[in-house]
C-alpha cells in the first residue's frame, strides 16, 4: 500500500510558517504562552470531570478521527472477486472490459477467429444490431435491438449471470 505524500509540501510550509511566526512576532509568542497557561488552568481545574481525563478523551477521540480519515483516504477498496474475469464469450464473440471496483467499464466485442475489434451495423427495419469483423469479412454476432446502449447493457446483465452461475 502506498502513501501518498501531496500534503507533505504543504505541512513543512505551515510548520515553517508557526515557526517564524513564533519567531520574529512577538504577539504570537505571548498568546501562544497565554494559551498554555488557560490550557494548565484547565487541566488542573475541579470540574465534574477532571481535565486530565478530559484531555484523555479528546485525544482519543482525535485519534479515532484520524483513523477513520486514513481509510476514507488513503485505503482502497477491496477489488472484485471478480477481477481476473474480463473475458468471456457470449453470442460467439469475445467480450472484454476491466472492472472499476464492481462495475464493468471499457465493454466491446472482438473477433473469435483474429481477435480484431469488431464493428456493428444497425437495421431499423429488422431491429437487429449485427457485429462483424472486417479482418475475416464475417458477421459474428447478431442481436435483436435498435440500440448499442441497449446491447451492452444485455451483455453486462449476462456477464453478471454467468459470473453468479460460477460462483456457486
């Protein structure tokens, strides 16, 4: 798993920043100073709860924060069980695509014989959508339906039938 280090450039600047400020203005140094004596006030302080205990909970609670963020950030998720399979033939063509976590993108036919992409030509008057390969000079596959969306929405559907099938 690799870190991503687009904030250190930013984090060194604010570091360098707080310390040049603390530095060279005199203002910050005494309300920096100012702020740990309320800070030792309140920890030493008779509340309900003491504020040792306090500063405890914050802290972990802070902690707790920051792990959280990690994995929204900086963990990716798990791949698909499923992300070996980008191959598979239906209708007597080759269909590939890669997977982006669970959804099949990059979807298109090619040629059983050449393995060269196919192409398709739409009839209106038969509602057929008709793949071929130009290579071989051959119609490979035939569907009953106007529209390309329409095609590779069956496909998809059937890519995830089959899967299923396997699985069990």
């Amino acid at each position: 798993m690799k870190k991503s280090n687009a904030f250190t450039p930013i984090l060194v600047f604010i570091i360098v920043l707080v310390g040049v400020l603390f530095v060279f203005v005199p203002a910050v140094k005494t309300s920096v100073f100012q702020l740990q004596n309320e800070l030792k006030t309140l920890l030493v302080s008779h509340y309900a709860i003491n504020g040792w205990l306090l500063l405890f909970l914050v802290v972990f609670a802070l902690i707790g924060l920051g792990g959280v963020l990690y994995k929204i950030y900086y963990i990716k998720p798990k791949k698909s069980i499923y992300a070996h399979h980008t191959v598979q033939e239906i209708k007597n063509a080759v269909w590939k695509w890669h997977w982006n976590e669970n959804k099949i993108e990059q979807l298109w036919c090619f040629c059983p014989t050449c393995n060269d992409e196919l192409s398709y030509d739409t009839d209106h008057l038969l509602q057929t959508i008709t793949f071929s390969c130009e290579r071989c000079n051959k119609e490979v596959s035939k569907f009953n339906s106007q529209n390309i969306n329409a095609v590779l929405a069956f496909v998809k559907n059937e890519i995830r039938r089959i899967l299923r099938k396997n699985k069990k």
